[in-house]
C-alpha cells in the first residue's frame, strides 16, 4: 500500500522544520552488507554523485526500449549496481516531477502538478536532498537542471556551489538571467529542422519555440551541458575532503533535440526503425484519457504532414546518445578521482517522453511511455555488480533511500520508501505498486504485471503488461479483470491536495 500523505501542507511543513543533526551511526550499512566487499574508506561517509537526465524514455539498451539506440555507458552503470527495469517518476513533467524526487513529497501532497508553480513559494519550509545533505556535514554541489530551469526554481541556499545552467537555445531564459546571450542564442539558420511552422511562430528573441531539432557543428565541450560536465569533472580530480554530494543535470535529450553532428551519423535516416504504433489505438480510451492523448497533437500532426517522424526519432536517439556520452565522462573522472571506492552513483530521469504511442508526442500522459524511466544506484558494499529488479519503485524513493545509504537523520513525513532493502537484495519482497500523478485526482499505479490508471472523473484504464507491453488493449471496462482493478485501487492515494499557483494557458515555450 502506498503511505497516505499528510492532509495538509502546512502539517508537512511543520514536522520538517528545525535544524538536523549529524548521525552518529555513519555508514553503518557497509558493515552490515553481506554481499560486496568494503569500501577502501569504510570510516568515512560515503559521497554521492547525482546524475540527472531530462526527457529520457526507456529508449537506453539496458532497457531494451529501442533496438538501435547506444548507450554504453549507461549500459556500463548498470553493470557495477541495481538496474531498476520497473521504475517509474511521481509525476509526467519536469518540475512537479522534480519537486517530488528532491523533496521526497508526490503532487498529491504538495499541490504541485504543473511547471507554472515555484515550489520554494509553496514550500518554503521544506528540506530538500541539496538542503539535508548540506545540514549534515557534506559539502554540496550542482550544476545544470537539478531543480525547473526557468529562474526562481532553485534555492541557491541548498548548495555550497552551483554551475549555472547554460543553453543551447532558450535566449529569452539566458536574457532574463543576465547572461551572456551573444553566444547562447538560437543556432544559426533556425529552425535546424527546416519547418515553417516553427519559423513562422518564432521569432527569437521575441519567442521561443523549442519544438526544433538537427545536429549541429560543436564539439561536446561547446555544448551546454558539455561546460557543465566539465565543472563536474573539474572537482571531481580534487574533490572536497568532507563528504560530497555532486548533483549534475544534463538537458539533453530535452527539446530542442540539438546535438553535436557525430551523434546524429551513428543513425542514418534511412535505417531508423520507428517506434510500434497502432493508428487506433485511442479507439478503446474513455475521455479523460483522450483529453490527455490530444494534448500538443499538432506537433505529431504537422511532424506527420511533413514527412519528418523518421528524422524526429533520429534526433531523440542521438540526444539519447549525447547524453551517454556526458555520463560517460563522469564515470571516467570519478574512477580516476580518490572518491571512487566510496561515492554512491545514482542515475535517474524526470520522466519518459512519447515518439507517436497513443498519437501523442512530448510527456505529459500516464503510460508507460511517459512514466517509466531508467534509474539505477551503485552503492559500494551494498549493491551486486550486474543486479536488476523488476519491482515497481519510483523516483519518489530516491529521499528516502539517500537518507539510509548515507546515516542522514530520517525525515518521516517522506511519501517513498527505502529502496536499500532492494539494494541488498533485489528479489526482496515488495508489494507497493509504483503512483505516478498528472493534475489533480489523475493517477496511474504500475505494478509488476499491471498498469491501472484512474482519471479524476472515474475514467478508467487497466493494461496487462505479460501480454501487452505496448498498453494497446484497455481492459478496464472487462468484467472479468474487475478483481484486478478494484485490488490495484486500493493503493490510490488519499489525499490529493488543489493546486497550487496558477493554472496558466499553455504556450510552446522554453518553459515547458
């Protein structure tokens, strides 16, 4: 079952104010572990490096979500920990998304669903993981998107130091920001896709329309999050000699889909292999799902009128890959680095993104396709090398998990759990189905065989995973699968606070 949430904000705020002590039980898990040898540091605290992805699908190879895609060394990660086959984000956006992971609390709890909503004027008394670790002795750094990347989403406070974010697009952000603009504008010859429609609706620096992709003639270390990774790899030759918390967000493969030339020559048009998509499979949808479905449809309708969806896909995998190669060079600078024998490696995404499934492109849905997102721990002395588990877990967990694996005082009010018994153990016994949420009262909860989705207006879905793993045959209105559904019900969550903010009209933006 899924732990009911606090009934009120305000009471969630209230158990988490005060300051935080540092634990005397440090590292006790290494002790403990019967599986991995010891860490040569078993004294000291274990670092962490925290590495973001934006956008990312299941679309890497340990997860087989598309046959040509190259991610080695994504794939490498997973063999040295835990591969999590089943995990799934609290929430189909990017900010509501990271909201949850970062604070431990789900949208239900918080009020926020949507990217319009700062959460630092919702939850001002909050800790998030920068602000705990940093409470407690570790030295704290960030760079990239850790936190929304429009301004005014990242509490500076949280980090001892912070590599601001640099773009490859999004002049109006990089303005608003006061930086140098002059070489952070939209590439020369935008759109990189040759659409009119794009070129029409923007006008940079007066808009900003993202929906743009193409390769372009920078090498990694030009690129935005190439600067970034180099900051990171930067401090990780010397690192700090108190514990370290490092969290590096890397964009890509978020739109615009821009990425160094190299990266778009590993997949040649002409042999991309599209995504299975069944042209009616919206037929069986109740409204509320359909509503969800239509959502940006213009931007799968104007990629299929212009004949683009094979370059569209091409342009995602080579984001993909571009962002495998960054992790790449993080991996490489922390086993050079003197923290290698004793950092936790964490790797996760805010959420998936759809190529044509459901009609649909971008997030913003409770399928498969936007929930379910590679993620994986390494954890020395706690974590088997070449381990995977198909228990439903959720970012959402990642608070929790952080807190036991480093001897951080508990937080209670946390929404997640502890993955570290899944950690040791990766056929441990768990039984809680992973909940994603998209607005207010709409949930989806996936356990291991099941996909049961509940709408606000009691729209219902329910999708059998060993016989349909492209979620095309609703069963939901099958009486003979009523147990089923009534049985995944039960772990819905209670409370499903208003939102917060306000609910702006969507535009396509930077901000989305």
């Amino acid at each position: 079952m899924i732990p009911a949430a606090d009934n009120r904000i305000s009471d969630t705020r209230e158990r988490l104010r005060g300051s935080f002590a540092w634990s005397s039980s440090l590292c006790l898990f290494v002790l403990l572990s019967p599986f991995c040898c010891l860490p040569t540091s078993a004294a000291s605290p274990p670092n962490v490096l925290f590495i973001i992805v934006d956008d990312m699908n299941d679309w890497v190879g340990c997860l087989g979500g598309h046959s040509q895609v190259k991610t080695p060394h994504i794939d490498r990660l997973a063999n040295r920990g835990l591969l999590f086959t089943n995990a799934h984000v609290a929430a189909p956006v990017c900010n509501p998304s990271r909201v949850a992971a970062l604070t431990g609390l789900r949208p239900g709890t918080t009020g926020i669903y949507g990217n319009e909503t700062k959460w630092l004027d919702v939850l001002p008394d909050v800790p998030a993981i920068p602000q705990h670790f940093k409470a407690n002795g570790y030295h704290v750094l960030g760079g990239g998107k850790v936190n929304h990347h429009m301004p005014g989403f990242n509490r500076r406070s949280d980090w001892h130091d912070y590599f601001d974010q640099v773009f490859d697009s999004h002049y109006q952000d990089q303005l608003a920001r006061g930086l140098d603009v002059k070489h952070f504008a939209w590439p020369r010859g935008f759109p990189l896709n040759r659409l009119e429609a794009v070129r029409t609706f923007s006008r940079p620096p007066q808009n900003a329309n993202e929906f743009d992709w193409g390769p372009v003639d920078k090498p990694d270390a030009e690129m935005g999050d190439g600067r970034m990774v180099d900051w990171a790899v930067k401090f990780l030759e010397r690192p700090s000699q108190q514990p370290f918390f490092l969290a590096a967000g890397i964009y890509r493969p978020h739109l615009p889909f821009y990425a160094p030339r190299k990266y778009f020559d590993l997949y040649p048009q002409d042999q991309i292999i599209l995504p299975p998509i069944k042209a009616d499979d919206c037929d069986d949808l109740p409204e509320a799902a359909r509503e969800m479905a239509a959502n940006r449809r213009e931007d799968y309708e104007l990629v299929l009128r212009e004949n683009r969806h094979r370059e569209l896909v091409q342009a995602y995998l080579a984001s993909i890959t571009c962002a495998d190669a960054l992790i790449g060079r993080l991996l490489d600078a922390l086993d050079a680095s003197p923290a290698a024998n004793n950092t936790i490696i964490v790797l996760w995404s805010d959420h998936g993104w759809h190529l044509g499934e459901k009609q649909h492109l971008h997030k913003f849905t409770l399928w498969e396709r936007s929930t379910r997102v590679p993620m994986i721990i390494a954890a020395p002395g706690v974590t088997r090398p070449d381990s995977r588990t198909a228990r439903p877990v959720g970012t959402i967990d990642l608070f929790p998990t952080l807190n036991e694996l480093c001897s951080l005082p508990a937080i209670t009010s946390l929404d997640g759990d502890s993955l570290v018994p899944l950690l040791k153990d990766p056929a441990h016994e768990w039984s809680r189905p992973a909940l994603t949420t998209h607005g207010q009262g709409n949930h989806a909860l996936r356990s291991e065989r099941w996909r049961y989705i509940r709408y606000e207006n009691g729209d219902e879905e329910l999708y059998d995973h060993t016989s349909d793993p492209n979620e095309w045959t609703n069963l939901a209105a099958n009486p003979e699968f009523a147990r089923i559904r009534i049985e995944l019900a039960q772990s819905l969550p209670t409370t499903n606070a208003p939102a917060t903010g306000s609910k702006k009209k969507r535009k396509a933006t930077a901000t989305e």
